[in-house]
C-alpha cells in the first residue's frame, strides 16, 4: 500500500510539473487570452490522464473507434503538453542569454570602433612620419628654409599630434569598457555555467546544446507522466483483484469448514433420502457452466455419494 502511494503521489507530482510548465508556456504564447488558455490548458491536461486511465480500465469492452480516438487524443494532448513545456524553458533560456547577447554585440560595437580609432590613429601617425620626413630630408644648410617648411607644417603638425593623443586616450577608454564588459559577461554565464560546458564538450553552439537538452527533457517528461498514470492504474487494480482473492479465499474455507463440520449429516440424509438418479440430475446441474468454490466442493461431495450408492447398488444386486 505504501508503494502505490508512493507511485500515485509521483505521478500526480510529474503529472502535476509538466501541466504546470505546458499550460503557463502556452499561455505565454497566447498572452492576449492569457487566463481562457490557462482554463483550457488545466482542462486538456486533466482530460488526458483521465482518458489513459478510462481507455486502460475498460480497453475490451469498448468500441475500436472509440480506442482510436483516445489514442490519437492522447497523442496529440502529449505533443501539445512537450510543445507548452518547450516554450516556458526556451523562455527562461532566452531570458539568461538575452543579456549575455547583447553584451557580445556592445563588446563586437566597441572593438570595432576601437579598429577604427587604430586606422585614423595610424593614418595620423603615417602623416606625421611623412611631415617630419619632408622637414628631416632638407640639408642642414638650409636653414632659412627648413624654418619655413617648419611653419608651414606646425599647425598641421600640432593637429596631428592633438589627434594621435586624443585616439590613444579613446582607445584606451574603450578598451577598459570592453573588459568591463566581458567581466560582466562571465558573471552572467555563472547562470547557465552547466549548458556552456556541455556545448564545449560537444563542439556544439551554446543554443544548439539548449535546443537538445530541452528536447531529450521534453521526450521523457510528459510520456512519464501518462505511464506513470498507467502504472497507478494497474497497481490499483491490482490491489482490488487481490484483495477480492482474500475474500473469496475466506469464504471457500468458511464454506469448507461449515461443509465439513456437517458433512456427515448431509451424507446421512442423502443418503437415505436421495436416490442414485437424483444425485446424477444433480450433478447435471454443474455442467456447462463456470462453478464456485463452494458449487465446485458440493460437486465433488456428491461425485463421492453416486460412487458410493453405485458401490452398494452392485454388491445388492450380488
């Protein structure tokens, strides 16, 4: 007894788990009718397990129509149940990677712009080399010249610095923001810390390695329920059989003992009353047809009075 109350408080809490996220993941897809979806779903879901518990219990005696339709209902129920559960633990992955994701966008945003700021810092660089170049590559004798070209240059020169100066700082900022970014990333993927390392094993995509994680759970989660149902089913039925086993058991033996305890007082009276053709009638009585406990004694008692009467009839005749 314990073990089916184990089995059915198991059942119902399965059962109970996967209605739970199928409804809500349902009613998270039609959220403009959220609560008629909830009813809906509580409705199928109940309808469902008493469905496998119906097309169990009286699977002989009903129609094969009416066993198609519970089949197939059941089925499709099973799909929609794997469908809503689908959903809600797609959502909550979605909820623990949507930050991550849009911290990798912020962080692939900054590095590009971060390349940028190297190309105009090494453009501005190149500028200046070729500036200094063109100053250097005048004699030294030409001084009154080399101080012309030197004016000429200097604000292009000290613009050119500013910028090279300017860039490195940007860069530099930059730079601290995307460690600081992807610091806070990998405090984020603490959350699904597990499906990381499960995708890195596999060389597979963290979103992949989710997509067959939720499958494989959806696979066994809702067709547990259904057989656990059947299991409750049978070990309840099972239990009923039994126990009316021990009452028929019970009374075959309180009928024995009653038939013994006068067992010689019928033998007696049947003997002196009842003639060999009215035991045969008797015994007729008990063919063709499936016999009690109790039927199946009293015809042996009188198989017993015939052999004997017909025993006593030979010796008379001599």
């Amino acid at each position: 007894m314990v073990f089916i109350i184990l089995l059915i408080a198991t059942t119902l809490l399965i059962a109970g788990s996967a209605a739970s996220f199928s409804v809500y993941g349902l009613a998270s897809i039609f959220s403009g009718i959220f609560w008629p979806v909830i009813v809906m779903g509580v409705s199928l879901e109940a309808g469902k397990l008493i469905a496998v518990s119906f097309a169990y219990r009286y699977w002989t005696i009903i129609s094969n129509w009416i066993k198609t339709y519970l089949v197939v209902a059941v089925l499709v129920l099973m799909v929609i149940t794997s469908m809503g559960i689908f959903g809600i633990l797609a959502q909550g992955y979605q909820s623990d990677i949507l930050p991550i994701k849009l911290k990798q966008q912020q962080i692939e945003l900054i590095t590009a712009q971060i390349e940028d700021l190297k190309r105009l810092k090494q453009e501005h660089i190149e500028r200046k080399k070729q500036l200094d170049n063109d100053i250097v590559s005048l004699p030294k004798d030409f001084i009154t010249a080399r101080q012309r070209l030197m004016n000429s240059y200097g604000p292009e020169l000290k613009l050119l610095q500013e910028s090279i100066t300017k860039y490195t700082e940007q860069i530099h900022q930059k730079t601290l923001k995307v460690n600081k970014i992807k610091a806070e990333n990998l405090e984020q993927q603490v959350h699904i810390g597990p499906i990381v390392f499960i995708a890195s094993v596999f060389n597979q995509d963290v979103d992949q390695a989710t997509k067959w994680l939720i499958l494989i759970i959806i696979f066994v989660f809702d067709p547990l329920a259904v057989i656990l149902t059947i299991g409750a089913n049978i070990a309840i039925l099972n239990r009923v059989q039994i126990k009316r086993q021990i009452v028929n058991k019970t009374s075959i033996v309180k009928g024995v003992d009653n038939l013994a305890r006068n067992a010689n007082e019928v033998k007696v009276q049947l003997t002196a009353d009842i003639a060999a053709d009215q035991i045969r009638r008797a015994l007729r009585e008990f063919e063709n047809r499936q016999l009690t406990p109790l039927e199946i004694v009293q015809k042996q008692l009188l198989e017993e009075m015939l052999r004997k009467k017909e025993i006593k009839e030979k010796i008379r005749r001599g």
